[in-house]
C-alpha cells in the first residue's frame, strides 16, 4: 500500500495549485477557496455516466459543425483566483486548447454527475460557482440513482432557469448543441 499524499495546509491559488496537482504520483484534486480537496475513489456507475456524457458532448460538436471541444475530467474549470473544479465533462469553444493546457480557456457546457459523496455540493456550491463564470451557459447534473438530468441554464437577463428532463432532448444553446438525455446514460 502505498503512502497517502499529504494534501497541503495553506491557501493556494490556482497559479500555486496547478503546478502542485500536476506533480502528484496519484490521485485527483479539486481546489476549493484555496483549500485542495481530494476527490473520492468512483465507481463504475459514474465513471460509466461521464463518460457517456463526454462522447454525448462530443458527438453533438461534431453534428453541429462547432468549434468546440468536449473534454472528460481532467480538464480544470477555473471560477476564480482561489478555485478550480474538475468537472466529469466540459465543453470549451473557441480556438483549439493547447496540448498543454490544464483549464478550459472558454467552459460553455459543464457537467457533473452525482455520487453519494458529492451531490450536496454539485447542487449547492458548484451551481453558483459554475454560474459565476461569464462563459458557462449550461450546467447539467447527471443524477444516476433517480435517471434524471437537471439542466441549468442561463437566460438572456442573467437568470438561471432549471429544468428536469427524465426524457426527451436537451438543447444546449448557445452554442447550438441538442443531444437525448438517455445518451448521458450507460446504456
């Protein structure tokens, strides 16, 4: 077994946090107002979930002929100087990331999906968090145990209006993708 990693007691920024997580042997890290925060261990059902929403994410790129990339963890969202989350799935637009890039330079589309260790937060903190953020237009929370997906989207007056979708298409405009909510399910 091998030692657990020593998760640092000071404040970081993001320009002190990335350089620290890129260096770790193992494991996957959140900074959260300038606290890392481990994440824990998944299970199959949600890495199975984040993976079918990334490919869902990607094949709707690719239909709609956008320059926009999806991306499945690992890929920070950076909400401020203190914060950076790892989403399960992001879309950036814009021009192409760099191989070297660790941040989405232009997050549109971000989703998480629900384990028992994380709801609370991906309903509460992350939702404004992610919404802080001038690019993001959609944040859709994959709940596994229930089947449902909630699709948060911001309004053309800065609202954000929540729908749950069981079913049926989600439209993700801007940028113009539309996939099926039971593509973000394994099958």
């Amino acid at each position: 077994m091998s030692d657990p990693i020593e998760l640092p007691s000071r404040r970081m920024t993001v320009e002190d946090y990335l350089p620290w997580a890129e260096a770790q042997p193992r494991g996957r890290f959140e900074l959260c107002d300038g606290q890392v925060v481990a994440m824990a261990p998944e299970r199959a059902g949600h890495a199975r979930a984040k993976m079918a929403a990334a490919l869902a994410l990607r094949q709707a790129i690719h239909a709609a002929g956008l320059p926009c990339e999806a991306f499945m963890d690992g890929i920070g969202v950076r909400v401020d100087e203190a914060t950076v989350y790892e989403p399960d799935a992001v879309v950036s637009c814009g021009p192409r990331m760099a191989a070297e890039d660790m941040l989405a330079r232009n997050p549109v589309v971000v989703v998480e999906v629900t384990s028992p260790t994380n709801s609370r937060v991906d309903l509460t903190t992350k939702l404004a968090d992610y919404f802080r953020i001038p690019s993001v237009q959609h944040y859709l929370v994959v709940h596994l145990a229930k089947r449902l997906v909630l699709h948060h989207r911001r309004g053309a007056s800065g609202e954000i209006a929540t729908r749950m979708l069981p079913d049926g298409v989600v439209d993700l405009d801007p940028p113009g993708l539309t996939l099926r909510v039971e593509d973000l399910f394994e099958a």
